[in-house]
C-alpha cells in the first residue's frame, strides 16, 4: 500500500527523512481493526518524528501520521482516536504512563491503511467531511481539552492564546469563541494577526505588547519565548495551560508571581476518546469546523511538510487518499 513515512532521522532537516512509497500491509492484533484511510492531517509531531524526537533508528521505516478519518472493516465512517493505551488500561487515556501516539509504536495513519485499536474508533457523523473530521484528533482535541477540561474555563471569560496561526492555537481561538468566550491571540505576523479575528478573536496583539487588562486564563504552547508575557498577563487565580514548548522548555519559572498571585500552571496533552466524542458533538451541534489551510492528495505530502516547517500556515494541512 502506499504510505508517508520516516526512513531515516534527520534532526537538522528533518525533510530529507521522508519518503513515500509501498509499505506493508498493516498488521492487525487482537482487539485491533483495519481503517481504509479517506483523509490524514498533518501535525507538528510528524516533523518531530523526522527529526528522531519520540522514534528510535531500531523503529524505522514508521509511516507517520496521528490522525485519520476513513470507514472501517464494516463499511462504518469513523474517525480514529490517535492515543494507544495498554489495554489493561481503564482511566484517562493520556494519564496512561505507558501510553503511545500512532505513528511512535506502531505504524501511522498517511497511509491507505491503518491499524488501531477497536476501542479507538468514533463515528464520523454525517455532517463532518472526511477531511474536516481529519483535523480533530489531535490539534483540535488538545485545544479542546486546554479550554475546557484542564483550563476549566467558563463562557464570559477572557482568554489569552499565544502565538496564533498553527492547528492548536487556531483551534483554541475558534473553539473559545464558539463557546463564549473572549479570545484574545498574539502573533508575530500581522497576517496570522488579522485571520484570527476574522476566526473569532476579540483581539490580536504583537509577542510581549502590553494587554489592556489581565486576563482569566492563558493557553500556552510557544513556551520560553512567552511564557513570561504569559505569567504578567494573568490576573490573580488566573490558570496559564501549556501544552507545548515550540521555543524552549527552561523559562525562567517566576515562582514569587505565581505564589504571591495564586497563580495555577496546568499541564494538558492530548485528549481522551470520550472528550473526542464530545468535541464531535460540540462541531456538529455548534456549527464550528475545523480550519483547513489547504489540501493535497497523499502522493503530494512533500509540499505539505515544506509548508508546516516553513510556518506559513493558519489552520491544518490534510492530506486525501
């Protein structure tokens, strides 16, 4: 079958690690099920994987790819929880401490095929396409979760998202808005700036500006370069949730600020399979659908990575099979 995937690691350029081409068929345990892919969308963690964070030389070839949408063995349309729990397992899916990604143990979704588990299979309801359905797994997952569930945010609040314009931060922005939320974004692209407010954000400011008040909560996935702008931002009791670290993982912590104003730093990854089902639900009750920044046929993927690592994207590449 024909497949995306990592055939080397390259942590300076991680493109040259990527090929396409005939792959095995996809092997299938016991509890697991076969999806015959429609549509795959593309996540920082694939270029990640190029460059050997979260893969071993021993693993590879490993087709990449966490997300997917598809019809599996029953003809059902479905949607594919990407987190792989060990199957003993009974709690939160991303507490799980021996917990994997497709694509990190066993072989991804940019492929015709994919194996997963029975269990982490959602419907795909009608009103979602395949490609829209493709974006939530991850991306839109992890925003919802930051907000809703880690973040606990309620309508009326106001929310800072740092460093607009990739899948979780548009995501976020698109998401609080539909909820009720005042979304506030920061961008070093006045582009990235102006498509987030005609996504929903209240305001769009410049990495570090000076916000007009403080605010209840601030959704943190740049890391080292905001992260101080993230803790001044917040009010007293004020929530900061990170979910990545894209410009370093050793700011400075600040601890006086955060004890002195109560602060709460929250960690949040993934999303767990009933949060997925209640983020579908959310889409097709609200009306909100996933930002799609462009689409390219799986044998195109090349150019969908370049565009990813060049950072000129608002929204998710997804790519069709």
């Amino acid at each position: 079958m024909f497949a995306v995937y990592a055939a080397r690691l390259n942590p300076d350029d991680p493109l040259s690690a990527l090929e396409l081409g005939e792959r095995p068929e996809p092997d299938v345990p016991e509890g697991w099920t076969t999806v015959t892919v429609r549509a795959a969308s593309l996540n920082h963690h694939d270029l990640w994987s190029l460059r050997g964070v979260g893969l071993r030389e021993e693993q590879l070839p490993m087709i990449l790819g966490g997300d997917a949408a598809g019809v599996d063995e029953d003809g059902n349309e479905v949607i594919v929880h990407s987190v792989i729990t060990d199957p003993a397992w009974r709690a939160d899916e991303t507490l799980d401490p021996r917990r994997s990604l497709l694509s990190e143990r066993h072989p991804g979704t940019m492929a015709q095929r994919v194996a997963v588990p029975r269990r982490n299979l959602v419907p795909k309801p009608a009103e979602l396409s395949f490609e829209e359905a493709a974006c939530l797994p991850t991306a839109w997952l992890t925003a919802y979760r930051m907000l809703f569930v880690r973040g606990n945010v309620t309508p009326g609040a106001t929310v800072l998202v740092q460093g607009a314009g990739g899948g979780v931060t548009t995501a976020l922005t698109v998401l609080g808005a539909a909820a009720g939320l005042r979304m506030w974004v920061t961008s070093r692209s006045e582009a990235k700036r102006e498509r987030a407010l005609q996504l929903g954000a209240d305001r769009a400011f410049a990495p570090g500006e000076r916000l007009p008040e403080r605010v209840d909560a601030v959704m943190e996935t740049v890391g080292e370069a905001t992260w101080r702008h993230s803790l001044t931002s917040l009010k007293p009791g004020g929530t900061l949730v990170v979910s990545g670290a894209t410009s370093g993982q050793a700011p400075a912590a600040e601890l006086n600020r955060v004890f002195f104003l109560q602060l709460s730093v929250v960690g949040s990854t993934m999303g767990t399979r009933d949060e997925l089902v209640r983020l579908v639900q959310f889409c097709v009750e609200s009306g909100v659908r996933p930002v799609v920044h462009g689409t390219l046929a799986l044998a195109e993927a090349r150019d969908g990575f370049a565009a990813m690592l060049g950072g000129d994207l608002v929204g998710k590449v997804v790519f069709t099979v």
